[in-house]
C-alpha cells in the first residue's frame, strides 16, 4: 500500500493555515501520514467549532494517542496564538485542535493545565479572538468533563 505522506510542495499548499507547518513539524516520521490526514481535514473547516456535532468532528482523531500527542505538543509550543495585533488566519485549526485533545483522556492533566493557562492568559490579554475560547470552553465543559475557570473566562472578557 502506497505512504500518503506529503511531499514539501503539498505542504507548502496548506502553509497559508498557520496550524500546518507546526502540527507537521511536530509528527514524527511514522506520524506525518496521520497528522497530514489530519491537516487536510482542519483545512476544510470555514468556521470555528461552536456546537457539540462540530467538536465530535474530531473524535476519531482524539482516538489516536500519537496524534493527541503530537496535537497537545504542537499547541503547548504556540499556547498563546491570538494576541489582539495578531489575530490568527487559522483560527478554525486552532480551535479544532482544541476540541480534538478536549475528547481524549490521554495525557488529561496536561490537556487541563494547558486548558487553564489559556484561560488566563485571555483573561489577561482580554483579546476578542479569544471569545471562541470562552465559548469552546462553555461547549466542552458540558461533554468532555472540563473543569476550569470557564465561567470566569467569559465574564471576563465581556468586561
């Protein structure tokens, strides 16, 4: 059966979503085949999830632990993308990863500390890019069994 993994032109295609190369550069050799299937689905996406149906798109990513590993890798390292000055052109990527680690229970404590640290950190920042957080955080918290300071993120930032 023939690789599908993606040659550097394929790459460069998608390169305009900014959740691309850093999931790429984050899979392992034997986890670009995956991880490309991955990219090419959080590229389809033209918004950001905000209903339950929308994260369970992701669920049979979450299955994967070497994906959830790569995906919970990839935003610890970019952990604060939506600063007020710069707003992210792949938003939609950003939130989709963040639903699909919100479905695994692999590697759970880290998913809910990187999970609190957003939530401070937009509360900080009080970034509009960052309401889809509060909204993601709203939706998961009901399904997913996320517990955080979810609440105190929306108030927050609507101040």
């Amino acid at each position: 059966m023939k690789k599908n993994t993606p040659s550097a032109d394929e790459i460069k295609n998608y390169s305009h979503k900014k959740m691309t190369l850093p999931l790429m550069e984050h899979a392992s050799e034997e986890m670009k085949e995956p991880v490309w299937k991955l990219v090419k689905k959080l590229a389809s996406y033209a918004r950001v999830p905000g209903a339950m149906s929308d994260f369970k798109k992701m669920a049979v990513f979450a299955e994967d632990d070497a994906i959830v590993d790569v995906v919970l890798d990839t935003l610890q390292d970019m952990k604060y993308p939506f600063k007020n000055t710069d707003f992210i052109p792949d938003i939609m990527g950003y939130y989709y990863s963040i639903a699909l680690i919100s479905q695994s229970m692999h590697r759970r404590e880290e998913t809910i500390k990187l999970f609190n640290e957003l939530v401070d950190y937009a509360i900080s920042i009080k970034s509009n890019s960052a309401l889809p957080l509060a909204r993601n955080m709203d939706v998961l918290s009901k399904e997913c069994q996320i517990y955080l300071k979810k609440q105190r993120l929306s108030i927050d930032l609507m101040q």
